[in-house]
C-alpha cells in the first residue's frame, strides 16, 4: 500500500509516476514509463501501468527480404493489419503509421481505447500497441502517444534493455 500511495502523490505532484526511461526491445529503442513493470508474454515485452489501467506491447520482427524499401514495408505491413483509418508519419526517421479503435473490454467492464503504432526502416518492423480503459484516456493518451513515437533504431550507447 505504501508503493501505491507513493505513485497516487507522484502523480498529485504532475505525473513523476509516468516518468519515461529508455528501454531496449531487441535492436530498437523507445521511452517507457520507468515505474511500469516490464514482462514477455508469448514473445512480446509487455509495459503494465502500476494502476492496471493501461498497458501496451511491443514486438519487433525483421523483414524477410533483402533490400526493401522502408515506404513499401511500411506499405505492406498496413495490408495485413487492414490498411484503413491510419494515420502516415515518420518515427525515428523512417515510415510509420498510427491509429486508434475502440472496443467493448472482454469482461464487459467498459470501453478499450487502443492506440497502434507500426513502423520499418527496411530491415526491422516494430509494433507499439497501447491499451487503455477508455475512462482513463486523459490519463493515458499523452502517455501513449510519447511511447509510441519515442522509437528509434539505433539504441542509445550504453543502454541495456
């Protein structure tokens, strides 16, 4: 309980509790809040709020072939997760795309708002899929957005995941 209300009058105190740090997920690198616990869960590294409130995944693939052009990966990775309602944008530099849906939470409990972020520079695709209560979304949004285009594809020297 003593950790609990540390991170209440962190965030009384203007949202220290969501403080970003940089994190490695195999060879990208991105901000994440410092106070979220970090786990794997089926080969994702998965971010969980300390409220449970939120949480997002973040996967890393390599591209299959040889010389691809960052737009056309890009391209191609919107065709599978169905290429409409995306926002285009660059992040670290190269193509990404973002968007958000909403969805009835599988308990019943509410709304999910959820925020993708998707981008490759030609030779690494990365995924940021941010999930949040949709009554939490002034908490989160913000948060969302920071992580989601914090990616880069050189990790800072020194820093370990």
């Amino acid at each position: 309980m003593i950790l609990g209300t540390f991170v209440a009058v962190m965030m009384a105190a203007g949202g220290s509790a969501d403080a970003l740090s940089s994190v490695t997920v195999k060879n990208i690198a991105l901000k994440a809040p410092a106070a979220w616990t970090r786990s794997t869960v089926d080969g994702s590294e998965k971010f969980l709020a300390p409220s449970g409130d939120a949480y997002f995944m973040v996967d890393v693939g390599t591209v299959q072939t040889a010389g691809m052009k960052a737009e056309l990966c890009r391209t191609k990775i919107l065709a599978n997760m169905g290429g409409t309602s995306w926002t285009m944008l660059k992040v670290g530099g190269q193509p990404a795309a973002t968007k958000m849906d909403t969805d009835a939470a599988p308990d019943g409990s509410g709304n999910v708002d959820t925020v993708t972020y998707v981008g490759c520079n030609g030779k690494t695709t990365w995924s940021v899929v941010f999930y949040m209560e949709q009554g939490k979304k002034d908490r989160f949004a913000a948060v969302a957005e920071k992580v989601g285009t914090s990616v880069s594809f050189t990790p800072p020297k020194g820093k370990k995941g």
